[in-house]
C-alpha cells in the first residue's frame, strides 16, 4: 500500500510518500481502508510516535491518527462491526495512523461514521471532537447558563467546542485571530476577541471556564479571569497559573466510543459540523502538516 511514513525525528520535512506493507491485524482490531485522515503537526514529537508501548523502537511510523473509512477485515473474535462498515474514530498513539491506504485499529476506539458528513468531514471530528468534548464536560464541568472562553475558536477543536458549549446552553466568548471572527459568530460564539488586536484581561469579566488550546503566556494570563469555584482547562501544557478559589486541568484527549457516538449523532441532527480548512492528497502530507499552523479549521488527507 502507499502510505506516508517517517524514519527519524526532524519533524515535516522527514515525511516520506512510500510503499508500506499492509497492517496485520490483532485479535480485536479491525482493518480500515482509509478515505480520509487527520492530524495534528505537534504529534510528530509525540513519545509514541518513535517508541511503542514497551519502549522499543517502532520506526518507520505513520501518522495521523484520526481515520474515516470502511471496514475491509474483522479479526476473529471482535465484535460490533462487519466488512463493509463506515466507520470512523482515533488510532493508538503507540501504533501506525491513518495516513495510508490501510490502517488496523482497535474496534473500541472506533463508531459508525455520521450518515450526514462525508469521509472529509468525519475524518476531522474524532479528535478535535473527543477534545472538546472532554475539556467542556469531563474536565470543565460545563452546565447550562455558565459563561465559557474558549481560546483558538477558529481551529479544529477550538470551532467544535463553540458549538457544543453553545448547544449546552453556555454563553460562549470566542478568542483568536481576527480572521475566525466570522466563523466563530456563526458556530454560535455571542462575543470574539481578536487577540491580535484587543487586550483578552480588558474584554471579558470572570467566567465559569476557560477552555485553551493555545497555550503559552494567554494561558498563564487567563488564571485571573475564572471565578471561584470555576475552571481553567488546557490541551497545551499545565496552567502554570493556579486561578484562585478555582480548579486547573491539563488533560490528553481519550478514545471513547461512547463519545465519538454520542458526536455522530449531534452531527445527524444538525447541531455540530466539523469545520475543514483544507484537504491534501496523501502524498502531499509534508505540505499538508506545514500548512496546518494559521489554518482555520482541520487540515485532512486523501489517499
């Protein structure tokens, strides 16, 4: 099969388009031909890129490790799916992701595909959509009629968070640059900071939460807006801040079946909608993880 692969650290510039043996599969794995695949760029330096569960080298590895795709095996003993499926979800961090023509995946970290999006769309839901999902309700607590700031509205995560804060109940602020302003409004977001242009300290009062995915000197910033009793979450480093009288979460984002379900069926009834800003055929991944800093939205690749 064709796949896009890396031989040694370096980040981007060390992906390679190349012919890869097709994946076997383990007892409770299923096989996916992959019709789409997202990713992250900062997962080339992910531990589990390099090394497998027990230390050991595992190199040559392919990333991107969100996959929309049918089921083309099921391994004996591995129930829930038949050849055939649509389906879509996380791989492991510690084996081969989706940018291939092929990828073998735990059938837990997997669900049926959204009958209303389309590979691309499905592909950019899994991760940043378990992500949001887990920071706003598992992490931050969020309940109807609490205010949130969610931090990079306009990116994969960032936009899927508006949405399902604001199907919540929540009163959304969005941050980020002025060009996601538009997005943001129409996800649902009631007020945008650009952070390019105005003071987040001076914009906003205490809420109940901050939600981050940028990271840096805004989240050490964004301690002193969060009430007691509140939270600040990030998905990019430890809160190097403790917001007084208030909780202060760091968490990496968990496969969960039960999730990705329970998002397949918002995006069926129309109230979450995964936002791509680009698609790149998989053998112009290297272009594609360089482009994906200032995208708005999820950047997918195509076999």
């Amino acid at each position: 099969m064709k796949a896009i692969r890396i031989h040694k650290t370096g980040g981007a510039g060390g992906l390679v388009f190349e012919e890869a043996p097709v994946p076997h599969t383990a007892t409770g794995d299923v096989l996916v031909r992959v019709r789409a695949a997202g990713f992250v760029p900062d997962e080339l330096s992910w531990p589990g890129t390099w090394v497998d569960r027990a230390g050991r080298d595992r190199t040559p590895s392919i990333p991107a490790h969100e996959v929309a795709g049918v089921v083309t095996e099921v391994r004996y003993g591995t129930p829930g799916f038949a050849v055939g499926d649509h389906v879509f979800g996380l791989t492991d961090w510690h084996r081969d992701g989706a940018a291939a023509e092929y990828v073998s995946v735990e059938a837990r970290n997997l669900a049926p595909m959204p009958r209303s999006l389309d590979f691309v769309h499905a592909a950019a839901l899994p991760l940043a959509g378990l992500t949001a999902w887990q920071g706003l309700f598992v992490h931050g607590l969020l309940r109807s009629g609490q205010t949130v700031v969610i931090h990079g509205a306009g990116g994969g995560t960032g936009s899927l968070a508006v949405q399902l804060a604001r199907e919540a109940g929540a009163h959304v602020i969005a941050t980020g640059r002025g060009g996601a302003a538009e997005l943001a409004a129409e996800l649902g977001a009631e007020t945008f900071i650009d952070l390019e242009r105005e003071s987040f300290e001076d914009a906003v009062d205490r809420v109940d939460l901050v939600f981050d995915t940028i990271g840096g000197d805004l989240l050490a910033r964004s301690a002193g807006k969060v009430k007691p009793g509140g939270a600040l979450v990030s998905i990019t480093a430890p809160p190097p801040v403790q917001p007084k009288g208030a909780r202060a979460a760091f968490f990496i984002v968990e496969p969960d079946r039960a999730q990705l379900t329970e998002l397949a069926r918002r995006a069926d009834a129309g109230l979450l909608r995964p936002h791509v800003g680009a698609v790149y055929p998989l053998a112009e991944a290297k272009a594609a993880f360089t482009a994906k800093r200032g995208t708005l939205g999820k950047v997918v690749l195509q076999p």
